[in-house]
C-alpha cells in the first residue's frame, strides 16, 4: 500500500517535471503554431486539417512549407517528397537518442519516436548527457510539447487574419534562443566548440549554395564525421 | 482546394515524416552499438543544433548579416554568455527574447 501511493508520487513528480521542463518549448512553440495556423487559414484549409496535420504530420517546417506549396497548386507527390527530405534529419536525431532508451519496450520507442522534433530532441539530448532517462518525464515533454502546437495551430487558424503581430514581443526569437541554451549544455570540451563552428559554417555554405533544404543533414553528417575522426585522431596520438 | 488530395497528402507527409524517427530506435535501441558509432551519434546534438542554429543567426533573410541592425546575432551574444555561466534554460529564453524585443523598439 505505502509503495503504492509512493510510485503514485514520484510517477506524478516525474509527470510535473517533464511538463516544467517543456515549457520553454511551448514558448516557442505557441508563435509558430500561430503563425501555421494563420497561414493555413489564408490558403484555404479547413480547420480541422489545419489540426490533423499538427497533430499528424507535427512536424513545424515541413507543415509551413507544406501550406507554402498548397497555396501556390503543387501536386501532393511534390508535397509528400518535401517533407520527406526536409524531415530526413530527425533520423540522426533518434539514432543519437537511442542509447538512452534502453529497456523500452517497442511501443514505447515507437510512441516516443512520433513526437521527436528537433526542440523535443535537443531537450531529450541534453537530459541523456546528465543521465536523466526517466521514461514519464520523458514523455511528460513530448506531450506537452505536441498538445502545445495542435492548440497553437487551432488558435491560429480562429485567429486568422486578426491575429497580432508577434514580432514586437520577440517571440519568433524564443526557438533560437532555446537552440542556443541547449547547444551551450551539449558543449563539453573543447573539440564541441570546434564541431558547432565547423557544423555551422559547413550548413551556411550549403544554404548560399542554394542547397537548404539538404543543409541540416549534409552539414551534421560532415560535423559529426570531423568529431568523430579528430577524437580517434587525438587518441592515438596520445596512446 | 480538393478535400481528398489534401487529407492524401496530410496521411503521406506523416508516413514519411515518422519512418525516418521511428526506424532508428527500431533497430538501434535494443543492441549495443560499436565504439565508433556511439562516438559519431555523440556529436550529432552539437552539429545538428549548431546548422539550425547558425544560419538562423547569420543568414536571417538568406544572405550573410552582419550588420548592427541583425537583432538575432547580437542578441545572441549576451545569451550564449549566460547560458554558459548559469545553465538556465529560462533565463536564456527570457534574456533572448527580451533583447530581441528591446532592440527592434530602439531600432523602431
């Protein structure tokens, strides 16, 4: 009975701390939300797909450009092999995740798995590198993150047009700011800071080159790739 | 717009947006990877953050910026410098987005 109603708490303190832990992403999250279901708005889909693809598809870029291309008459087949390429990159993510999900059950990878985006993944990472694997919490964020932009993307879509600038509040600026205090918790030596500056400058490259939508992946394959060798490298240097 | 089509292409961009997540924990989780690997996935969170990070910062409209006017670079600054010394996750949201609405009222 004790042990009962203990696991009960802690299970419901492990549920509190992932939902506190994802409210920078809901920050974030709500503007852009916002500004999808404004959009989707504008180019004419129903309210109810407006939310079926938050809550389907969620995944932020490939949805704005989704409705980009909606708007502007392309056929599904280009749609769907967009999204394929722009979202290809959330494999390295979920591959990089795996060796904090050990002993998950296979439904439980496949539930986790469908609400990795890259601000869910960002924050799993840097929990994994403290060693915080709790699997409540885990999904605590996810959750709350998901319920965030499905509500976001309805409100901006009643919102429609009237919806008020967001500009003036900073709020488009809350996901790089996320991205630049999850980024400073990943960097642990020195070699990190050279990956970040070498990762960077190899995405910018690639965009000016008028490949962007490859940029994230071919850029973090080559940034993990230079990580990776120079560890090797330094290693057998010093054995 | 064509109903069908759009919940056809709503139904495809999920299947291809959830193989890419799910096949890797699908096949990598439940065994132990080699050295190498494990050390290539470690760098992944650096790099991946730092190419959507980066080009957000300094191509904010597509071409390189450097310019004083580029809130999202300058504001950046004071936000990775407290992010290093405190690890607050808030307050470098906080500060972020503080400076980045500060600065587009002075610059009107």
């Amino acid at each position: 009975m004790i042990t009962k109603s203990m696991e009960g708490e802690g299970a419901r303190a492990a549920w509190l701390s992932g939902v506190k832990q994802a409210l920078p992403i809901v920050m974030g999250y709500l503007p852009v939300g916002a500004a999808f279901g404004v959009l989707a708005h504008k180019t004419g889909l129903s309210a109810l797909e407006t939310v079926l693809m938050s809550l389907l598809v969620y995944a932020g870029s490939a949805q704005l450009i989704a409705v980009a291309m909606f708007a502007a008459g392309m056929p599904p087949v280009s749609i769907v092999a967009t999204t394929f390429v722009v979202n290809l990159r959330h494999l390295l993510m979920t591959a990089s995740l795996t060796p904090g999900l050990k002993e998950w059950r296979q439904w439980q990878l496949g539930l986790f798995a469908y609400q990795v985006t890259d601000e869910t993944f960002a924050l799993h990472s840097a929990r994994f590198a403290r060693g915080e694997t709790d699997r409540t919490t885990g999904f605590a964020i996810n959750v709350t993150a998901h319920a965030a932009w499905v509500l976001a993307s309805g409100l901006g879509y009643l919102a429609g047009a009237g919806i008020p600038d967001v500009r003036p509040l900073g709020l488009d600026y809350a996901l790089p700011a996320m991205f630049i205090a999850l980024l400073t918790m990943q960097v642990r030596n020195g070699l990190h800071v050279f990956v970040a500056g070498f990762t960077g400058l190899a995405a910018m490259a690639l965009i000016q080159a008028g490949a962007d939508r490859f940029s994230v992946i071919i850029a973090t394959i080559a940034g993990a790739t230079f990580g990776a060798g120079v560890e090797s490298w330094m290693k057998r240097q010093s054995s | 717009m064509d109903e069908a089509a759009v919940l056809l292409t709503i139904v495809g961009m999920t299947l291809v947006t959830y193989a890419p997540r799910v096949a890797p924990v699908l096949l990598l989780a439940s065994r132990a990877l080699p050295g190498p690997v494990v050390r290539w996935l470690s760098y992944v969170p650096t790099a991946v953050l730092s190419a959507m990070l980066f080009p957000s910062l300094l191509l904010p409209a597509g071409g390189l910026d450097l310019g004083l006017d580029n809130i999202f670079l300058w504001a950046a600054l004071p936000a990775f410098l407290l992010a290093w010394k405190t690890r607050s996750f808030f307050g470098t949201v906080a500060l972020g987005m503080g400076l980045v609405a500060a600065g587009r009222w002075l610059l009107g």
